[in-house]
C-alpha cells in the first residue's frame, strides 16, 4: 500500500504521513512526498498552496500512479480568496459560507486543475485533504477544552495557547519547520496512537472528518 502526498509543506506532510500510518497501522503503508520534495526533513523544492495548484495542472501527475497505490493532495483554505487560487470565503450573498459550502468549493476547484482523463482513470485513488482553514486546526482537540475543539480561526493562535499550558514549545507562524517546531509537532501528533485516536479528533473538524470519511473507500483485507 503506497501513498503519494502533494502538502504545502513539511509540517503538513509530517502530520497526513502520521494520519495514514497510524490509519493503516495494519497494512505498514509506505509515504512517498511528491510535492514539496522533502530530504531527511528538509525541503528541497518550493512549497505553499500555489505549488499545490501547479502540481495539479501538471500532465505527468498521471505518472504518480505508476509507482503508487494512492494520491493524497492537501491544502489549506486560508488563502483561498487569493489569486490563482481565486476560491472566496463569501457565497453570492455576501454571507461567510459553511465548512461544507468552503470545503466542496476548494475540491471542485482542485478537480478542475487536474485533467479530465486523470480524474476519470484514477477517480478512486485521489483523496483530498482540506483544511480549513489550516492544518492546526485538527490538531486543536488534542489539546482544547470543548468550546474551542471545533474552531476554524486563528487555530495556530489557539493551539500555542494550549501548548504552553503543557510546557511545550509553542509553532511560530512563519517558523513551522524549523527543528524546535518539528519536535512540536512530532510531540502532538504522537497523541494519534490508533486509528480510533484520529477518527475521535475528526468529529470535531468536518473537513477533517471528510477526509478520514473518503479513506474508507480503501478495501483493507
């Protein structure tokens, strides 16, 4: 079982690496970073959400599944409303739109940049990972009393706040991958010890729980 992940950086790749493993414990997954290539955690190439939309439009992300099973693509909402991204947080009426009206927007956008014939070939392999409005925001109950488990906004903030309270080093915004903030990381994500661990956090989170939701079409046996 091979998995193939497009994130926006490190930092997202190493907490869906996490996801998968521990959702597929029993099948001992292999994770394959396509987008930004990473080499013994460091980046090598370009990363954020633009490079995520160009990878989609690519014609040789056709080539990914010679080699892998899956194809994860991950990413954040927060700065949809930029272009090319171009997807906006308001609805026609000028109303903030829903998790799911955001959520389905993004992975209708995702599904236009792919090419038809990839998405009509490999449909059942393309699992999408939208975070709104940020990865953080999954993580947020692990640590958050029941009021905050399900925010969307300022989640790195929030999370921090929890953080400290433990004693552990907090994520600076514009530092996510430097060494400290990986043992962060590496930190809240070991909380995820099962599969029901994850399932447990991602009824908090819809977007989330849509993500988790799609990897059940995955026959284990």
């Amino acid at each position: 079982m091979k998995f193939a992940l497009i994130t926006e950086g490190p930092s997202e790749h190493r907490i869906i690496k996490h996801i998968i493993t521990k959702y597929f414990k029993n099948k001992d997954p292999e994770i394959n970073q396509i987008q930004p290539k990473i080499v013994n955690d460091k980046q090598e190439t370009t990363g954020g959400w633009n490079e995520v939309l160009k990878y989609c439009e690519r014609e040789d992300i056709n080539d990914i599944f010679v080699e892998n099973d899956y194809l994860i693509i991950q990413i954040d909402s927060d700065q949809s409303q930029i272009k090319p991204f171009s997807v906006s947080h308001t609805n026609q009426s000028n109303k903030t739109k829903t998790v799911e009206e955001l959520y389905v927007d993004i992975k209708a956008k995702l599904k236009e940049l792919i090419k038809p014939e990839i998405i009509e070939l490999h449909n059942d392999k393309i699992f999408f990972a939208i975070c709104i409005h940020t990865i953080e925001c999954w993580l947020l109950p692990l640590y958050c009393t029941e009021n905050h488990k399900s925010d969307t906004i300022k989640c790195i903030v929030k999370l921090n706040k929890e953080l400290i309270k433990h004693n552990i080093h907090s994520i600076p915004a514009k530092e996510k991958n430097n060494p400290t903030s990986i043992r962060t990381y590496e930190t809240i994500i070991k909380a995820w010890k099962k599969k029901t661990d994850i399932v447990n956090s991602a009824r908090y989170n819809s977007a989330f729980k849509k993500f988790i939701d799609s990897l059940n079409i995955i026959k284990v046996f």
